[in-house]
C-alpha cells in the first residue's frame, strides 16, 4: 500500500469525498483513479463515485468525478455505482 493511498483513503474517511483537482491540490497527485483503484484492493472497500457539474474559471460547463465511502443521495448526472 503506497503512501499516497493511505492518505486519501484517510482524506475519505475524515472528509467524506475527494475529487482529482483536490487530491492533486491537497496531495500532489495525479491519477486519483489509480489510487482509488488501490484503496478498493487493498482495503477491500466500496468506493462510490459520481459525475458532479459546474463551470470552469472560463465560464465553460464541465464536469469531474467525486469520490467518497458513502453513497450519495442525489448523486448528479449518471448516479453513484
């Protein structure tokens, strides 16, 4: 288990979601989907993400993916797994 795993993993636990700009921002890193990837296996977690929308600092639509240990009530455009 990398050291970055445990960080997010501990990051989900206390705070409750993560997303890509927050790990790379709080963290330094890159590719969350691989560290969750890990945290799923090694853990052997369920791990529920979702599509969340809004505007980036251009004032263009987007959208990124949430993660969190906790299934979300109303989880956005295509749903939690």
């Amino acid at each position: 288990m990398t050291t970055q795993a445990r960080r997010i993993y501990k990051h989900l636990k206390e705070k409750g979601a993560i997303t890509n700009a927050q790990a790379n921002n709080l963290y330094g890193i890159r590719h969350l989907p691989a560290i969750i990837r890990d945290i799923k296996k090694h853990f052997c977690v369920e791990i529920f993400d979702w599509w969340q929308s809004g505007r980036n600092r251009y004032g263009e639509n987007c959208r990124w993916k949430v993660y969190s240990l906790h299934k979300q009530d109303n989880p956005g455009e295509t749903g939690g797994k």
